[in-house]
C-alpha cells in the first residue's frame, strides 16, 4: 500500500513560528543598540573637527584660546549633533539630537591628555604637544552601551 506525501502538520509549524519569534525577540533590541550606536559615531565624528584644531594648538603652543573660541565650535551642528563646545583647557562636549530619547540632550566629552590618564590643561601644557585623547569620560552622561566601541572611556 502507498501513502501519500501530506506535508508538515501543524505541530511542526507551530515549532518553526515559535522559534522564529524567540529570534525575533533576542535580536530586535541588539539591532536597535547597533542603530543608536551607529548614528553615535556622527556624534563622535563631529567633534574630530575640534581634536584636530586643538591638537595643532597644543603642538604648536602659542596664545591659549578662551572657551569655544578653539576655532571649531558649531552651535547648530547636524542631525544628530545639536552644539559642539569647548572648554578653556580643549575639553569638547557634543550635545546629541535626533537619534532616540534614549540618548537625545545627553553630551558626549572628548578630553585632551598629556600623559597616560593625565588631563592637558592650558597654559601649562602649551608647545608639549599631546599624549592623546579620551573618550567618553567625565562629563559623559550617555550609556557606555550606546557609544562606538572606540569610545567606551578610552
């Protein structure tokens, strides 16, 4: 006696949808944390700008610039920067916009530094040049899960 090929039964189909949706479920927030990371790093991108400005200033010495007049401060920035600002000692600060109210009217902080955890302050530090930057730290009040990974504090 033959029998026929009838296909999957509803058991078997009902497995696959509910699998499928435990998928769904796991990866919708880690695809969200991704975007909002994503559109972070057109936050940190903008205050480049200012890093490199502020990097010359620091290498070559000379007058040390007031707050916001390092020459690279924007006060309607883009669509995820609302303002980018700088201290008397280099210190940026970007306001974010436009990407969720997770992470919108926080401020992300570039720091400049003259030794291996060492903040640079002017005038002391003038014509020494710079050891490097930090990011992401004091003065940061975004989630650390929300910025780039080469921003998490270092």
């Amino acid at each position: 006696m033959k029998q026929l090929q009838r296909g999957f039964t509803l058991i078997e189909l009902m497995i696959v949808v509910a699998i499928i949706g435990i998928l769904a479920a796991v990866a919708l927030p880690a695809y969200q944390d991704y975007t909002v990371r994503a559109k972070m790093s057109e936050v940190i991108l903008a205050m480049s700008a200012c890093r490199t400005s502020i990097t010359e200033v620091y290498q070559t010495g000379g007058v040390t610039p007031a707050a916001d007049g390092w020459g690279c401060e924007s006060a309607s920035g883009s669509k995820y920067v609302a303002k980018v600002n700088t201290s008397i000692n280099g210190v940026v600060t970007a306001e974010v916009q436009g990407i969720g109210t997770m992470v919108n009217g926080s401020v992300v902080t570039l720091t400049p530094l003259k030794s291996a955890g060492a903040a640079a302050t002017t005038p002391g530090d003038m014509g020494a040049g710079l050891y490097g930057w930090t990011c992401g730290s004091t003065g940061t009040n975004v989630n650390a899960k929300y910025l780039p990974g080469s921003c998490r504090g270092s």
